[in-house]
C-alpha cells in the first residue's frame, strides 16, 4: 500500500523546504570520541565527530560497515557513554532526553513481542514509559501511529501473521507512540527486499512530512540516504569520523521521479566515490 498516496489528503505540518541552515542544532556532537575496550588496552572507535542535526531534519549516516554508525547512534540515544566530548539531545544529555521520552529508537530487527497482537506492540512501550495513562488512551495513540505507517486494519494479527516489512511498520509505530521529538534508526529496512525497502522508504518520508520529527538514520543505501536525507554524513574508518558532510539539494516533495533529478546523481556518485575510496582506506 502507498502510503504518501494514501496520506495525500491530509494538510502536511511542515514545509520541508525550508532551508536547513535556520534551524537550531537538536543533536549536536562536539570533539566526540569513543573508546572501547581490546584485548586489555584502549581501541579508539570514534574519534573527533561534530555534528549539529538542525530541529525537524532528516539526515542519514552511512560508511562502510564496522566504521561506528551504530556506535554514533547509541551514543545519541544515551546507550554509550562517550570517551571524550559532549552529544546533546534538544539541548539535554542523551540519557536526560531519553527519561523526557523525547528519543525513539528503531533497529533492523523489529523486535515484537509475539504473544501481543500489532496494537498490542505498538502500545507497549508507550504504557511502560507512563504508567498513568489508560489503556483506551494508549491504544488509540497506537491505533493512529499504525493508521500513519498504512497498517489500519492489522489491528489484531500477530507479529507471526505480518510479512516483515509490516512488522517493521509496527516498530515504526511503537517509537511514533511515545511522540519523540528523535527517531534514531539503525538500518531499519536491511532486513526486507528490495521493493518493500522502497515502500518503506516512501512511508518514511511521508512520516517525516507530516509529524516534523528530527530523524537520524543509519543506512547502507546510497539510494535510500539520497531519496530520503537533506544531509548525508559520510564516515570514514581508522577510528571513524565524519569525512564529508553532503547537503541534498533534491528537491521536496520528493516522488518516484526524484530518483532521476540531476541533484540526485550528482549526490549518488559523490558518495559513491567517497565511499569506494573509504574503504580502499579501510583495507590498507
Ligand atoms: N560494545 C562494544 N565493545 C567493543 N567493541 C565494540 C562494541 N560495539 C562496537 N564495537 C566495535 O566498534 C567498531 C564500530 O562498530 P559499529 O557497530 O558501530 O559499526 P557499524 O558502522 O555500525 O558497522 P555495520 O555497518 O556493520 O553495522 C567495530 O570495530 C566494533 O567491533
Ligand atoms: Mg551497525
């Protein structure tokens, strides 16, 4: 089901083209590094990172694998503490902004509890994070959050009876429930094939466009990162670090047709590039 198509109708909350640069930084990274523990001695996984993700943008994070995406990721959702520098979430500490229930959190397994049906998973963690709020209350949240991501009418099936990209829509749905401010997600769409990715991808951006969440996202897809970013942060190995930050010019709404703009190519071979030459690097 097209979701953009189905949500067509329905007023959008933001205007995504407004230009970057005029929002404050909602994440922001400074002299972050990462060490962790080898074989009794120090390894350094991230070193010098600095990022500012203005309020209500999308930006994705891609590099070769190993390079510390997902380690950057659970620094911004409160998981790592980092060895040096500082990360803020809306101006608060990762761990501050994540009792504030302001971070939700999406990782490429779905991880649903399979003895709840999808409404059941979707209100889960909304009514373990408030204790207080009734369950009529918390099941019409969910209930919306899986009308947003087109799964109206899967209700009541179980995780067993849902093909994985709806399993994922439901992941999308719990972190919607809690009405985080952040969206972190690590590779969401790595699991599915190819079709069901774009799906997803297209589902995404609709979100985007109309709940105005900032949203981070981890990805191995030159694609997906063009289609969906309006900033591409490059990684590079060695320890990681930031090597080139690409702003996406192409333009919004971003349709099927976007995947031909000229801005999109252009951005394509750019990371491409940066790419293939991170990981000749990363081999040496
Ligand atoms: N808890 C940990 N303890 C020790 N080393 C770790 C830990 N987590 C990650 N690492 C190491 O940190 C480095 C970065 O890992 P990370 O998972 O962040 O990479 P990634 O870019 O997400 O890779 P992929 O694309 O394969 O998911 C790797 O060398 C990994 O082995
Ligand atoms: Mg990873």
């Amino acid at each position: 089901m097209n979701v953009r198509v189905m949500n067509a109708a329905v007023a959008k909350t933001v205007a995504p083209d407004k230009p970057a640069a005029a929002a404050p930084a909602h994440i922001a990274a400074t002299g972050l590094a990462v060490d962790f523990p080898l074989e009794g001695r120090k390894q350094r996984v991230l070193n010098d990172i600095n990022i500012a993700v203005p309020k209500g943008s999308f930006v994705s994070l891609i590099g070769p694998s190993g390079c510390g995406k997902s380690t950057l990721l659970k620094v911004m959702a409160g998981l790592v503490t980092p060895s040096e520098g500082t990360m803020t979430v809306a101006g608060l500490s990762p761990q501050e902004a994540v009792n504030a229930r302001l971070i939700g959190l999406v990782f490429q397994e779905a991880t649903l509890l399979p003895w709840k049906n999808a409404i059941e998973n979707a209100a889960f963690l909304l009514m373990t994070a408030d204790e207080t709020i009734k369950k009529s209350e918390a099941f019409d949240r969910a209930a919306a959050m899986l009308k947003l991501v087109g799964l109206d009418g899967a209700e009541k099936k179980s995780p067993s009876q849902l093909s994985g990209g709806m399993r994922q829509r439901v992941a999308i749905a719990r972190a919607l429930a809690l009405d985080p401010e952040v969206l972190l997600m690590d590779e969401p769409f790595g699991a599915l094939d190819a079709i069901t990715r774009e799906e997803m991808s297209e589902c995404l951006l609709d979100i985007w466009e109309r709940t105005n969440k900032t949203i981070v996202l981890v990805t191995h897809s030159i694609d997906e990162a063009v289609f969906l970013s309006r900033e591409v942060h490059v990684m590079g190995t060695g320890p990681a670090r930031i090597i080139e930050t690409l702003p996406i010019t192409v333009p919004h709404p971003r349709t099927e047709e976007s995947y031909s703009d000229p801005a999109f190519t252009a951005a394509e071979n750019r990371l491409r590039s940066l790419l293939i030459e991170s990981h000749k690097k990363g081999r040496r």
